[in-house]
C-alpha cells in the first residue's frame, strides 16, 4: 500500500495554483493601446476575480488539512509532534497561495481558516502547566530597585580604593 506524501500533494496544489496563474496571465493580450480579454479569460479575469479565486482554493488547503489531521486519532490532537505536518502544511498552503494570489498573509481568509482548525480540532487541548503571570508590584519594585541602588555604593567603593592606593610601579 503506497503512503500519501503530503509535502508531495502540497507540491502538487502549488503547482496547480500557478499553473493556474500563468494561463490567465498568457491567455491576456495586453497591446499598448488597450487591454482586451478574450471570452475564456472572462471566469479567470487576473485580478478581477482574485476575491474569488483564492478562497476556493484556500478550501482546497482546508480539505486537505481535515483529510490529513482525520487520519490521526482525536486523542493525539493536542500532541505537536503529530500535528506538526498538518498544521505546517495548512499554513504554508495559504501563505503559498497568498503569495501566488499577490495577498499579503496573514489575511482575513487565511487567519478564518487558521481559527477554525482551532475551533475543530484542538479546542480541547490544555496547556500542561501553568501560564506565568507578572510577579506583585512590591516584588517587581524590589528586584528592579535593588540592583540599581548597589552600582552607586560599588562606584564610591572603587573611587575610593583608587585614591587610597599607591600606584604600583
């Protein structure tokens, strides 16, 4: 049984997508004068139809995402080392295909995608330790203070061992 590459499938979008790209860029003739499209060129009309274009393929990368993370089991969900290659792949997906598209990333389209893997698949994962908070104000103060109030005490110490010392020839 073959196994599926996914950074080989990945490949395969991207090359679509410019594929894609190139035709309704060629399929354009642009003359000095004027800028006529012929009648195929109507559905692909380079940027006219970009809003349209790179969503459906950012659901293309969606697809593929959800295909990749069914194959792992929901308890593995919130382990990064099996979720490393679909995540990645999502992402660089749609940054890919942002660029292909000239849209900046991250967008609205992309980051919309990016949440709703949040919201399907790892919205029951909790962090294994405690976040860290800020320590009180009065610990803070003492630990920034303390420092500074012992350079002025060590730059009298060393002027006055300066003065007191004979030169040493």
């Amino acid at each position: 049984m073959a196994r599926n590459n996914p950074r080989m499938e990945y490949r395969i979008l991207c090359m679509l997508a410019n594929t894609l790209i190139l035709y309704t860029w060629a399929s354009c003739s642009v003359t000095a004068q004027n800028i006529t499209i012929s009648p195929l060129n109507e559905f692909y009309d380079y940027p006219a139809n970009l809003k349209i274009k790179y969503p459906s393929f950012a659901q293309d990368c969606w697809d593929h995402y959800s295909t990749m993370m069914s194959k792992l089991e929901p308890e593995m969900f919130c382990e990064w080392q099996k979720i490393n290659r679909p995540y990645s792949f999502l992402r660089f997906c749609l940054e890919d295909l942002a660029d292909a598209f000239n849209y900046t990333f991250p967008n609205e389209i992309a980051h919309e995608y990016i949440m709703k893997g949040h919201r399907t698949y790892f919205v029951n994962c909790t962090l294994l330790f405690q976040e860290l908070v800020d320590p009180p104000e009065h610990v803070l103060f003492a630990l920034i203070f303390a420092p500074i109030s012992i350079i002025p005490f060590l730059v009298t110490l060393v002027v006055c061992k300066s003065i007191t010392s004979e030169p040493q020839a």
